[in-house]
C-alpha cells in the first residue's frame, strides 16, 4: 500500500514545496533591498529582449485569423462580424496563452538554466554565505518584473494581431475597413479586458514559479547531475509551463465566461 501511495506523496510534498517557494519569492518583496533596479533590469531581459518575438507572432497569428475566419464567414454571409471574432479570439483567449508560451520559450528557458548553473557551481551557497537571501536575490526580482511585462506583452500582441487581421481581411481581401473596426468597437467590452489581464497575470507566476523553481533545485534531480540536470530541468520546466498555462486557461475560462 505504502509504495501503491508513493507518488501521490511525492506529488504533494512537490506542491507543497512549490506553494512554499512562491510564498517565499512574495515575502521577499518587503524585504529585499536595493530590489528596483533588479526588477527594471528583469523587465528589460524578460519584456524588452521579448518583444521582437511577440510582434512577429502576433503579426501572423492576426494574418492567418484574419484569412480563415474570412473565407469561413463568407460562407454564411457574415463577414461583418469577423472584426468581432477575431478581436474577442484575441483577447480572451491566443494573445495571454500564445504571448505566455512565446515568453516562457525565450525567457523562460534562460532563467532556468541560469538558475541551474548558479546553483550546480555553487553560487547560491555564497549567496547564503553572503547574508543574502537567494530567493530573494534571484526569484523576487523577475515575480514581480513578469507582472508587470506579460500584461504589457499581452497588450503588444493583442494590438498587433488585431492589425494583422486588418491586413489580411481588409487590405488583401474585399472587407470593408468600417465593418471591421465597428464589428470590433460594438463586441469588445471593459470585462474582456479585463479578463485578459488576468489570465496574463497568472500565467506570469505560473510561468516563474515554475522555471525557477526547476533552476533552484536542478540539484536535486535524479535524471542527471551537473550539466545534464540543468539542461534536464530546463526541458522540464518549458514543458510543465506550457501544460498548466493551458490548464489554466481552461479554468480562468470556466470562470470568467
């Protein structure tokens, strides 16, 4: 029975670890010191050196919107209400998820290997030899930072995508640019924002939580040690990201409609 229970009891003290490690990362903030400079400076490697992949895939993402939804409505004659779906697509759903994934396949992956290898050689233990407080040194900085980015990010890719489908569906093709623009103005509401907020929101700490968490305790893996348990956590880390932004998506949807 003992070992039938064994990974649910792994499973859990992983959880626990991981509500712990957040809670730790939080608390930091009223403690750290000299923390907004590193936080500007998170912002700039998380937001600035992300941006030029957000505005490439959210261009796309709006072109390709744009010309399916355009050719699918044209079936029914209801292409004036492709600005309504492609704006509410955009906003409640691909830009938080999509700007997420691209985040934490740049950024993400970075920290995580960089967590990795300051604590495979031992730079987290002179941290703590330091009297400086590693989750707070490392962690904190880059929590806080990913709330204030990936909505400013979400923002980025939702404008984008929304112009993008202006070029395919208006430029391209035969829609009308008032019927576009209006479909949009009349369907978009303060609770759709809202919500993209949100969602943008926790998949931030989602998305920190966990490839840090994977970075700090590359050590203690048992599928590698030294160079391999880094780039084993970093694997982990995007791929555990990536499936609970998409879990949590389905729940912050279930909730929000």
């Amino acid at each position: 029975m003992k070992e039938i229970c064994a990974p649910a009891f792994a499973l859990i003290d992983r959880l626990g670890d991981m509500a712990c490690f957040l809670a730790e990362g939080f608390r930091q903030a009223f403690f750290s010191r000299r923390l907004a400079g590193k936080v500007m400076r998170q912002v700039y490697v998380i937001g600035a050196n992300s941006m030029f992949v957000i505005l490439l895939i959210g261009l796309f993402t709006g072109l390709v919107l744009g010309l399916q939804a355009f050719y699918a409505m044209s079936m029914f004659g209801a292409q004036g209400m492709l600005g309504s779906l492609l704006a509410l697509t955009l906003i409640r759903e691909m830009a938080p998820v999509l700007t997420a994934v691209m985040i934490t396949a740049r950024a993400g992956s970075a920290m995580t290997a960089e967590i990795g290898v300051m604590r495979i050689s031992d730079q987290i233990d002179a941290l703590e030899v330091m009297d400086i407080h590693p989750i707070g040194y490392l962690v904190t900085p880059r929590l806080l930072a990913s709330l204030i980015t990936f909505p400013l990010l979400t923002s980025i890719f939702t404008v984008i995508g929304i112009f993008g489908g202006y070029l395919s569906s208006c430029v391209l093709l035969t829609l009308n640019e008032g019927r576009y623009f209006s479909g949009i103005e009349s369907s978009v509401t303060m609770d759709d924002i809202q919500g993209c907020f949100l969602k943008s929101a926790v998949f931030a700490v989602i998305v920190i939580l966990v490839c840090c968490y994977q970075g700090y305790n590359a050590h203690r893996r048992k599928d590698g040690k030294g160079a391999e348990a880094v780039g084993n956590a970093t694997t982990s880390a995007v791929v555990m990201s990536c499936v609970l932004i998409l879990m949590a998506d389905y729940v912050l949807t279930s909730f929000l409609l």
